[in-house]
C-alpha cells in the first residue's frame, strides 16, 4: 500500500493520537445508554479542532455531533458507535480494561478513534478552504443493546435530526476476520433485521404420575420446536437470508408436576422486508400445532433494528477512495453475515453504507467480536481514518448533485 498520498500522510502523522485515544477509550468502556466520559471525552477532543461545532445530548444524553460547514453545498454525515459490551476481558495488556465486567469487545473503541481522527484531517481541509459543504460526526451510543422502548441509540438521533442536511451516511466496523490492508464491502443487504420472539404455551398441567388425565406443555415443545426450525429449511427459499434460532426454554417447578406453562425465546433474522414477515406469518402458523394438541398459545414478536442497507452508489465512492490512496489493498465483495446493526436504521432513510476494515491482530489468534479475548491491530486505525475522510473529501468536490443510480467521476483529495 502506498504512504505517498498526501491524506496518508496526514493519517500517518495522526497515528500516535490515534492509538492513544483508541487505548484511553479501551480501558475506559462503558455500557449502552452510560457512555457519559467517552462522550465528553469525545466532545473536548472535537472542540479542539478549527471550525467545529459541537453538540452534546443528541438524541440522548450521551449523543455527540459534530459539524464542520462551509455554509451551502453538499452535506455527509460519517458515524461511529462509542459503547462497550458486558464482558469480562481476558487479555493482559497495558490498555485493558479496568471497568470490570465492562469490555470494548466489538472495536467501538477503534470506530470512536478512527472517526476522530477523520474529523481532525477535514478539519484541516475545511480551514484551508479546500472543501466545500458540510460533513456530520455522528458519535452514537448505544449500538449494542436497547432500552426499555426496545430502542437502541441509533432511532434516537435519527429521530433528533441528526441526519437531517445529510444527502448520504457512511460508517465502518472493524472486521477480525480479515488482516490489515484489506476491506469487505458488499452492496445491498448486508446485515439482518433482527426480531426477538416469546412463545407461551398453556396447558392444564397436572400431576407427573398421571399425564393422560392433563394436558402437558412440555410434551407439546417437541412438535413446535420441529415445526418452527422447519420454516427456514423448507418454507423459504434457499436463495434468501433467513434464520430462526431458539436461545431460551423455560419450563417447570418440580420433577413430578406437569407445568401448566412452557415459554420459548429465540430471535428472527432476516434481509428483505417480505422475507420478514414470511417468517412473522409462518411462526405463528406453526404454533398451530399446540391447538390440535389439546393447549393454547401466546406469541410475541418484538420487531429491531432494520437491516443494513449499503446502496451501491456509495459503495462506489468508498471503493474510488480506496483504490486512489491504497491501491494495493485488498477488497472483499460479500454479505456481512446476519448479525445485528442499527446503522440500519440511517440506510433506511438516506443513501448510506457501512464497510468493514481489516483489524486481525499479528498474533496469529483468533480474536472473534464479542469474546473475552478480541483485539485489534492497531495499524488499520490511520487506514480507517483515511478512507472515512478521503470518501467525504470526494463527496464535497463532486461536480453534480448526487445522483444514486450513476456513477459518477469525482476529483480527489490531495490531487
């Protein structure tokens, strides 16, 4: 990869700020919805850099805007999630964490950093007059959980404005699965809607020596579990992003007493709207079943986050980034897989994308998101920052108002 680009030599020169503040962000995690240091932490750093405006409480209390404007011209709004995870961490660095049971296991500390650090670069562009429009720093609590709403933190700024001027929206996740120097992108759905589900089952119950004097509730799971793992093996299309899992079964008091109750949890995943609610629709179908057995049922479908929409023309600005600053990085072109991302929830109401960065530590392990153990090599940190400013960079010079369905020429930063 080249380091002559003159925005790569910006990001270079960053990289010890970066790493200091991805290590400050690391030690320091905190949960969905209680990111009050990282928050002002990340409003001080902004207030920092020439002609930033800087909004607190966005949304909710711990959500950070800021915006860097010229006045008229085309707007973009980049973000990143700032909260933490409820691990236990396992690694023995100098930077591990020291909120106990609090842990930066998905990279929100890098995203934070990196987004940063693309603020700084622009900054400095803006001040040159080099750019023209505005560019948004979205800095968004709350990604990995929501509250008693049933809402993360990504439907709260949305609703707050916080996208409003934006004609586009661009994010990044760093990815343990492929090494530095490379990016995954894929246009179109990329990440799943995610549903929760409750399942009661209610029979009369009654006593474990006599079960043909009752009804059982228990005796009724093993045809609703058959029926309800069926429906993506053969009620939808192989072709079509589906899952139904089951995480949680209660049931029962005693050994010797038929429960008069058997409860069912497990999440829905999904891409397409219809291919949703196929899968709303066949649940409960299923459920059927129970009736012709002698009991009744309750089914509560909890509707989440959208899925990740990453529309094409973007993409196209993201890949054009890439390969004027690093021509040698590697680009992977797939689905992200049917994780849960409320970056859905911005895709859903403006042209957006999210990529994912290349993050595999040197060390060879395996070093998953969401495990005791995940860490990151540093090095893609300048890399990230890079491709968030030079794609925003280029979305400001564009000649024409954006139009989605074309791909258009764009004049670069630095050349």
């Amino acid at each position: 990869m080249s380091d002559n680009h003159p925005i790569v030599e910006q990001a270079n020169n960053l990289a010890g700020r970066l790493v200091e503040w991805r290590r400050h962000f690391h030690q320091h995690p905190e949960l969905s919805f209680q990111e009050f240091g990282t928050s002002r932490f990340v409003a001080d750093v902004l207030r920092e850099m020439d002609g930033m405006e800087v909004e607190t409480g966005v949304g909710i209390e711990t959500g950070v805007v800021g915006t860097l404007t010229s006045g008229d011209g085309p707007a973009i709004a980049l973000r990143a999630d700032m909260d933490a995870l409820p691990i236990t961490e396992e690694n023995r660095t100098g930077y591990s964490s020291k909120n106990k049971g609090v842990m930066h296991a998905c990279g929100h500390d890098a995203h934070t950093s990196i987004l940063l650090g693309a603020a700084s670069i622009l900054s400095d562009h803006f001040k040159k007059g080099e750019l023209k429009g505005t560019v948004k720093f979205i800095f968004q609590p709350a990604e990995e959980s929501t509250d008693a709403n049933g809402l993360s933190g990504s439907p709260y700024m949305v609703r707050a404005g916080a996208y409003d001027q934006a004609e586009a929206a661009l994010a990044l996740h760093v990815c343990p699965w492929l090494p530095v120097g490379n990016v995954q992108i894929s246009d179109g759905y990329s990440m799943a809607n995610v549903d929760v589900f409750e399942v009661k089952i209610y029979g009369s119950g009654g006593h474990g020596a006599y079960p043909e004097l009752g009804t059982d509730s228990i005796w009724m799971l093993g045809p609703v579990m058959q029926a309800l793992y069926g429906i993506t093996a053969r009620r939808v299309s192989a072709l079509d992003a589906a899952v139904i899992s089951i995480g949680q079964i209660h049931a029962g008091t005693a050994s010797n007493i038929i429960p008069t109750e058997a409860v069912i949890q497990g999440t829905i995943r999904s891409y397409t709207p219809e291919v949703r609610d196929f899968l709303a629709s066949e649940i409960k179908k299923a459920l059927s079943i129970v009736e012709h057995l002698g009991g009744t049922f309750s089914l509560n479908i909890q509707r989440g986050e959208p899925a990740l929409k990453n529309h094409p023309a973007i993409n196209q600005w993201i890949t054009q980034a890439i390969t004027k600053t690093y021509p040698g990085m590697g680009i992977t072109r797939r689905p992200f897989g049917l994780g849960g991302e409320d970056f859905g929830y911005v895709t859903e109401k403006i042209p957006g994308s999210m990529f994912f960065l290349g993050c595999a530590p040197l060390d060879g392990g395996q070093r998953d998101l969401h495990t005791p153990i995940f860490d990151l090599d540093e090095a893609c940190l300048p890399i990230g920052t890079v491709i968030l400013a030079q794609t925003a960079g280029m979305f400001l010079k564009k000649k024409t108002k954006l139009q989605i369905d074309q791909n258009l020429e764009v004049e670069m930063l630095g050349t």
